[in-house]
C-alpha cells in the first residue's frame, strides 16, 4: 500500500481566503492572562473584506482575551478530520451589540446564505447580546496535509 505524503503548500492571500471561506470549523486561539493559550472551538465564516468572523458572546473566554490581547490565531480544519489544514495569525476586534448587528448578519451570510426574516435575525442578535470577533489575517502557514515526511516515500 502506497504511503500518504504529507505537504505543505505556500499560498498566496487570495488562494488562502480561497480555502478557508468553505472551511466553517475552526479553533480560535487566544491568550489567557497568564499567557498560556485558550483554544474555542467555533464556527467561522469569511467576510467580504477577507476578515475571519465568529460570533460570540461579550463574556466568553475567547472575547474576553481577544479585548486584551487582539493577537490571535485560527486553526482551520477540514470536514475530513485527515484534510487539509491551515493556521492563520492576525489581530483580532470585538463588537459588540448594536454595533455588531450588521456584521452578525454578513458573518450568517458567509456560513448559511440568506435567512428567511432578517429583522427577526437582527432582533435576535440584539436580545442576544452577541458579539462578533473579526480576525484580520497578517500571516498564515501553508496549507498542509498529515502523512509520513517525503523521505519515506
């Protein structure tokens, strides 16, 4: 049985907004106080502006450190949990309610399409109190894949 290779593809910014828009499973890293890492699962989507957005609320963790320290990384993984993957580093901003309401309806979007009542939507986010975190990616690594290093082919 031939042995799977893992690789490392350098992509551009374009070809990394590329595959990470269909990705919608992520782990969000952020810096706790005491400086080690807390990582949230979430589901993400990519706005028109090429930012990563994850709704959430003002007291989670993620927020919570996102607001103190803005540096962040995403980890997004495939469907298939042996698919590709890629890190992406960048500075993250909080919104909150109202200013989130109309970021919170772009980041549905770019996970879900239209919704059938979007004043429902928007009076949801608000009894809510959502927030949105938005990621404004600064570097990435490349696109990998898992598998035996190529000297093993």
């Amino acid at each position: 049985m031939a042995r799977t290779i893992a690789t490392n593809t350098a992509v551009s910014r374009d070809e990394l907004l590329e595959f990470i828009r269909p990705r919608h499973h992520a782990i969000v890293m952020t810096t706790r106080k005491d400086g080690r890492p807390q990582a949230s699962p979430v589901t993400c989507g990519v706005d028109e502006a090429g930012r990563i957005v994850v709704a959430t609320y003002p007291e989670r963790a993620k927020a919570a450190n996102a607001r103190r320290d803005p540096r962040v990384s995403v980890l997004f993984l495939s469907d298939d949990f042996g698919g590709a993957w890629v890190q992406v580093d960048g500075t993250a901003e909080v919104l909150d309610v109202p200013e989130a309401v109309e970021p919170l309806v772009d980041y549905f979007r770019s996970i879900s399409g239209e919704h059938p009542d979007w004043a429902e939507y928007r009076a949801a986010m608000v009894e809510q109190g959502k927030s949105l975190l938005r990621v404004t990616p600064e570097r990435w690594s490349p696109v990998a894949t898992g598998g035996f290093p190529a000297r093993l082919a």
